[in-house]
C-alpha cells in the first residue's frame, strides 16, 4: 500500500504542475509543495496530510484521501476561490497516469475558504478521495 500513496502524490504533483490555467496563479515552475520553503512566494499549494486504507472488497486496493492546502495574500477571498476552482478542473474525475497504479477515480469531496488568524492569509482547504489499484 505505502508505494501507491507516495506514486499518487507525485501524479498530483505532476498534474497540477502541468494544467496551464492554475500555473497563470502559482507560476512556472509551480509553487507547490510539501513544506514550503522559508520565503516561498504566494500564492502557493501545499500537498498536505494524507491516509491511505485498504479499499474494502477490492483486492489490493487502496482508498486516499488527499488534502490540499492553497495560501494567498490577495485581499478577499476571490484568489483562493479560483485557484481552488483550478484545482479542483485539474484533478476532479480525472484521468492521470499513476506510476505502477491504475487511479480508478479521483473525486473532491470537500473544500473551505477561510481567513487565518493573522488577518492577512486567506487559507483554502480541499480534500480529494482516490482510489488506486496495482497494476
């Protein structure tokens, strides 16, 4: 199960690296990581937490969920919004190569705009649920 988690990450990574329509926000090469560097420019995707767990009556399947973190200083809330509308074009029901995985689907399950505490941060929170199984 643990090599599909990592191989999945990197075909995210690669995904939303490649779509053209997010890289007009977090530039080329895509700021996306998952730590960011001291300075990192915003705005920017984090790769958050994960959990992989047996897909249940799928032998050697594997169930993710994937969280997705975007951070901007744009006042208000629209940045967050369309590169969160970005992601989600990039990777909802979408088709990618998983590298010695078949990804059966990749849906999002869940998303959130909000404002950190420090006043300035607008943090947007997106979850994906994919689903993998060894070729």
């Amino acid at each position: 199960m643990s090599d599909s988690i990592w191989a999945l990450q990197r075909a995210i990574y690669q995904e939303l690296s490649n779509d053209a329509g997010l890289g007009a926000y977090i530039g080329a090469p895509a700021r996306i990581f998952d730590h960011p560097p001291d300075g990192a420019g915003l705005p920017y995707i984090v790769i958050g937490a994960g959990r992989a767990s047996d897909w249940k009556g799928v032998d050697r399947g594997v169930e993710h969920d994937v969280r997705l973190h975007v951070y901007s200083r744009y006042a208000g809330r629209r940045e967050i919004k369309e590169i969160m509308s970005a992601v989600y074009d990039a990777l909802h029901e979408a088709a990618f190569a998983v590298d010695g995985h078949r990804l059966v689907n990749i849906r999002c399950i869940f998303s959130d705009a909000l404002r950190r505490t420090d006043g300035e941060t607008y943090e947007g929170v997106m979850r994906f649920r994919a689903m993998t199984q060894p070729l």
